[in-house]
C-alpha cells in the first residue's frame, strides 16, 4: 500500500508555525497601535496631517500669488472629500475676526486655519475642519477594514502567505530526516542491512546528521554479528561433522563385527568427550559475548594467576616445558569483573603456550602496573605465527599448526578475545624478537575512589 507522501508530524509542524506567525504579527500590530494612541498619534493621522500641511501651504502660496480664482482653480483638482472640509472666508473690515489657529504638533488638532492677504488685497481666513476629516477617514476605515483577527488586509495577505512558505520549508527541513530514519528503520526490520543515512545526512550539521551517524554504526555493527554469527554457525557445522562421522563408523563396526566392540565404544567415549568439550567452549564463547557480565565481583588478578600458572606447572611436566610466572608481589591488582571468565580466558592463553612448545623449552607468565591498566603478558619459544595470520588468529575455528595440532577446535583465544573486551579491556598478539608468540592482556586497573 502506498504511504502517504507526509505524515502527521509534518502538518502539526507547519499549522503550528503558521499559527505562531500569524499570532506573531497580530501582536506586533496591536502592539505599534496600542503605543501609537498612548505616546504618539496613530501612523494615518500623521498622513492626514501631511496632507493637511501641504494643502494649506499650498492654498496659501497660491492665494497670496494669484488671487481667489486661482486658488478655486487649484481646488477643483482636490478630491472631493478633501473639499468639504477646507474653507475660504473673506473678512470684511472692522467685523469680527475668526481666531487663527495653530498646527499642533502634540495632538491632532480639531482644526487649523490661517489668515491671508489675497493678491486682490482682501483678507481671507482658510479653515481645514481636522475633525471632521478625522471622523471620515474612520468611518471609511471601519466599512473597509476586514474583521478578521483585526488585521489590515494587505497585512493579513503578507502575513499569511509568507508564514505559510516559512513553515512550510520549515517543516519540511524537520520532517524529511524523520522519514529517511523511519525509512532505514524499515529496511533494517526487513533485512536490508545495506542501508546508509549519514552519507545523504552530512550536510546538515545538526542532531540529525549525528543520529544519522549513529544510524549507520548501528547498521554496521548489526552487520558484523550477523556475520560472525552466520560464520559460526557454518563452522560449528562443519566442526561437528568429523565426530558424529566417526561416531557413526564406531557404531557401524560395532554392529558388523562384535569383537571390536570395546574398541568402538572406548572411540565413542572419545568422540562424546570432544563434543562435550566443544559445546562446552562454545557456551564460555556466547557466554563471554555478553557485555553486562553476570555474577560481577572484585578479584586479585595476582592470585588468579597464580593458580592457573601452578596447573599448568602440573601439565607441563610431561612435555618438559618450564613455566615462570614474574611479578612484583609488592604491587597491588585488583580487578572488577567476572573472576571464572577471567580465569578461562587466562588459562586459555597459557595452555595455547603450551602447546606450541617442545621439550626444554620455557614459557614466560609476567603481569605489571601500567597508568590505569594490568598487563599480563604470555610468551613461548616455539614457532611463532606467520605475520598474515596475526590478525585472524582470534577467530572462532582458526588454527595453526602444532607439535599437538588436533587437541583443540580454535575457540581458545576466540573466547579469550570476546572474555577480555567484554571487561572494557585488549588483546594483542606478536612475534617475540627472540622468537615464539608473545599475547598480552591489559585489563582496566580498579582502584576504588
């Protein structure tokens, strides 16, 4: 079904907008109003008065100039509102004068009047009726003036049209970046883990390009695990075919011939103990996947150390490789965190020394301080790793070859990868300078307030 090119958000944005705007200008209106009646007369009185100044100066220029009939000639050209309220009054000698009266520049005066000396030398007295052209210009005011919020049309129109386009744009910059997100959202749901907000985004240097941003790490990271899981999943396929196939075949000549039946089931006791082992590994490898840790507790990393450097003492025997553990018992190592995960994750390392190492050989154990960090660090004497595989040796099934190659399934330093970021700390591995592969594990210094 199609969707709706514009959702609700954008309409709330863009009514709102438009409403504020239009309220906006209503104030602004009443406000220069409301000060105009209090302080100053309101903006149409003071054109009326322009005119009014104009005019006047004008009918007198021209009266004491030219005489009554050019100023009647000169009045015609007036409007007709204008007319009815201007006067000319000759003024006969030795009668009543009309009293002259000045242009305020205060208030708006009820009337202004002049007394001039015509070209014929009559005296006259002109007489503007101020209030009266007053009282016209709002009766026509109010027949004109819309009723609507009380707002001159031509202010309206503007006010209008140009807050609808502003919040139209507006809402539009707002809502676009919205609909991209619910957009990708829907991808992601559907499976589409190609989607990319922030390149489309970048440009606006604002929140939204951060959350597209993050959208897109989102996405990444999303990617990644589905990944590692699908390649998990494909490993642990195939790593569990060559055990349930000699399983079968145990079984298989158990049944045809009966006297090798004991052997067939000591090689079933076999095969059991190596599935039991490699669920085992990859239970501690989801296990350690999880970042909220449970059963969280503060350890000493010198103590733990010790036990697993003593039980691989016991194992090494039988190779003949000798195991030195150095460390300053000065020192203080405490470490918050999951302390069994911590123990696998570090048995794991020395046992995969161990491995790699012949007869008379040693397999150095150290842990030190660093600004914030304890550093262990595991080094062998034996083969080393190609410097191309380095980097994928942390990787669930990877192994290499060794004097006891087939003891394992390649999930050791995998879980001992996912073990150590899982604590906010680093793994790293390296070909010694005297030979041999060096793993060092920094884990975050707890030191208490």
């Amino acid at each position: 079904m199609k969707r709706d090119f514009r959702g609700r958000l954008f309409w709330k944005i863009l009514f709102a907008f438009w409403l504020v705007f239009i309220v906006i200008s209503q104030l602004l209106w009443l406000g220069f109003t409301l000060y105009g009646k209090h302080h100053h007369e309101p903006p149409e009185f003071s054109a009326l008065r322009r005119m009014v100044d104009l005019q006047m100066t004008s009918a007198v220029s021209v009266l004491q100039r030219d005489g009554p009939a050019a100023l009647d000639n000169m009045m015609a050209d007036w409007p007709r509102e204008d007319r009815r309220f201007f006067s000319v009054i000759p003024l006969r000698a030795g009668a009543d004068e009309i009293p002259a009266h000045a242009a305020s520049t205060e208030v708006f005066p009820a009337e202004v009047s002049e007394r001039v000396t015509g070209a014929d030398g009559q005296q006259y007295q002109l007489h503007y009726d101020m209030e009266g052209l007053r009282e016209d210009n709002l009766m026509r005011a109010r027949k004109a003036r819309h009723s609507f919020l009380n707002i001159p049309e031509p202010m309206l129109i503007i006010a209008g049209l140009f807050g609808l386009l502003f919040s139209s744009l507006l809402a539009w910059n707002l809502t676009r970046p919205m609909r991209q997100l619910r957009e990708g959202f829907t991808k992601v749901s559907n499976g589409d883990l190609s989607v990319r907000l922030y390149p489309a985004m970048r440009r606006r240097h604002d929140e939204l390009s951060i959350v597209a941003r993050d959208f897109d790490a989102m996405v990444e990271r999303l990617t990644v695990l589905v990944d590692a899981r699908e390649a998990l999943l494909h490993d642990v396929s195939h790593e569990l075919r060559s055990p349930l196939a000699r399983l079968q075949l145990a079984t298989g000549l158990a049944r045809q011939t009966p006297e090798s039946v004991g052997a067939s089931l000591d090689r079933i006791d076999e095969e059991a103990r190596r599935l039991d082992k490699m669920i085992g590994e990859l239970l501690t490898l989801s296990r350690a996947e999880h970042e909220n840790l449970p059963q969280e507790e503060y350890f000493d990393l010198l103590g733990l150390l010790e036990v697993v450097v003593n039980d691989a003492r016991y194992e090494a025997q039988v190779p003949g490789v000798e195991i030195l553990l150095e460390v300053d018992d000065a020192e203080e190592y405490t470490v918050k965190g999951n302390a069994e995960l911590v123990r696998r994750a570090v048995e794991n390392v020395v046992r995969n020394a161990l491995r790699f190492s012949l007869q008379g050989q040693k397999v150095a154990v150290s842990l030190r301080r660093e600004i914030g960090w304890l550093v262990v660090s595991v080094s062998d004497q034996g083969p080393g790793v190609d410097a191309g595989k380095l980097s994928s040796i942390f990787d669930p099934f990877v192994r290499v070859n060794s004097p006891l190659t087939g003891k394992g399934y390649g999930l050791g330093l995998s879980i001992v990868r996912k073990v150590i970021l899982a604590h906010g700390g680093e793994v790293q591995a390296e070909n010694a300078r005297q030979g041999g592969l060096m793993l060092t594990i920094r884990l975050p210094h707890w030191q208490g307030e």
